[in-house]
C-alpha cells in the first residue's frame, strides 16, 4: 500500500492559540501559587512548564525533528495528566477525568499500531503484505496491549510503592474498557480511510518527521567528511 508525503502539519490559528494559551495558564498558575505562598504547588507547576518546553528547546536547536501535530500533543497530553490531573486534582474532583485520559490514550496508541506496521514495511529488508482488516485488528490489539502493560506498571508501583493506583479490579477493567473504545474508534476510522485512500493512516506526520531526520543526517556525514579531508590536508602539509 502507497504511503506518498504529504507535508500537513496541522498548524493554524486554533491550533496555536490552544498550542501557547495551555502554556500561559500554567504559567498564570504559577503566578497565584507563589503569591498565595503554596511553594510546593508553585514548584510542580514549574516543573509542568519544563516538561512543556523541553522538546521546543531541542527543536528550536535542531536536536529533535518534530512535526507541529506531535509537539501539540506532547503539550495537550502534560497540560491534561500532569497540571489538571494531578496538581489540579482533577482525579479526584471529576469522576471520570481518568477514564477519559484512558479514552485518549487508547486514541493516540491505535493510531501509533499503524506507524508501527508502516515503519516494518518501510524497512527495504523486511515487509509485511496486509490487508486493511488485519492491520486495523493489528492496531486495536496493540493498543490494548500497551494498556495493560501500563496496568501492569500501576500494579507494580501499589506493591513496591505504597500507592494506589489501581484502585480495585473495577477501576481497572474501566480504564481497559476506555482504552479499548478510544482505540476502536480511531482504528476503525483508519479502516474506512485505507479503504477509500488506498494507504496508511497517519504516515504523512511520521513521514515529514523521518524526511527532515535524513536531511539532518546528510548534513552531519557532509560535515564528518569534511573535517576528515581537512585534518588529512593538514597532516600531508606537514611530512
């Protein structure tokens, strides 16, 4: 199946107000927190804000190659979990704030099962020749695969850490069953797309990404093979 770059990065108006208004309120959070005098808050919401900014930095620096979707959503993901969840306290203020980063997760993992596969096809020593239906079925699987790993992880931290994650066997059941509808969802999307498109969902992002990487790459083997003429130039200059 054809996957042809198209440069789409999803960048406009509404995307960048939500893009840099997340990050004004954790900073407005900021603000009230050290003028109310709770220094612990303040000082979460300041590691929010670095785990914000960390990845734009290394872009900024040519460090990480990252199309503005992807930035977007490491951005929604931390302003969600990290400054609403749990220095807002949305766990435990909003019933189901859980289950609806459950749904979300479930959303981003199906559309990752495609990358996955596109990635082995893009692979010149190793292919694999599928139909939109067992890759669909592929993507849902992955998904909640990643999910109960991440059930797993919870377990593990209730037994070694004294937390409580898991919260009982019901709570657990209800974040796989949200992660299973959020994947279901967007994996059956991604069928109806393939059928009528004739390629893989979601590759133009992961395509524009690789294309700059490689770019990058040549630039620094140029510049590799450059110094090495030069200190060769020098070393015959001097015998």
């Amino acid at each position: 199946m054809q996957t042809p770059y198209q440069p789409n990065d999803y960048r406009n108006a509404g995307t960048l107000f939500f893009y840099y208004g997340m990050r004004v309120l954790v900073l407005l959070a900021a603000g009230i927190f050290l003028w109310r005098g709770d220094y612990e808050s303040a000082l979460s919401t300041a590691l929010v804000i670095m785990l914000m900014t960390v990845h734009s930095i290394l872009k900024d620096r040519k460090l990480l190659e990252l199309p503005f979707i992807f930035d977007f959503a490491i951005v929604l993901f931390i302003f969600l979990t990290v400054f609403l969840g749990a220095i807002g306290h949305f766990y435990e203020e909003i019933p189901f704030w859980d289950k609806f980063l459950h749904f979300q997760s479930g959303l981003l993992l199906g559309a990752s099962g495609y990358i996955v596969v596109y990635l082995l096809n893009a692979h010149k020593k190793f292919t694999i020749d599928v139909s939109p239906r067992f890759l669909t079925m592929f993507s849902i699987a992955f998904s909640l695969a990643i999910g109960v790993l991440w059930e797993v992880f919870e377990f593990a931290g209730d037994s070694y850490f004294a937390r409580n994650w898991q919260r009982g066997n019901t709570d657990t059941m209800w974040d796989l069953i949200a992660n299973g509808v959020g994947a279901l969802i967007i994996c059956s999307a991604g069928y109806y797309w393939m059928i009528r498109n004739r390629r893989v969902p979601f590759t133009p992002w992961l395509l524009k990404m690789l294309h700059k990487k490689s770019e990058l790459m040549m630039k620094l083997r140029k510049l590799r093979e450059a110094k090495k003429q030069e200190k060769s130039g020098t070393a015959s200059k001097e015998h």
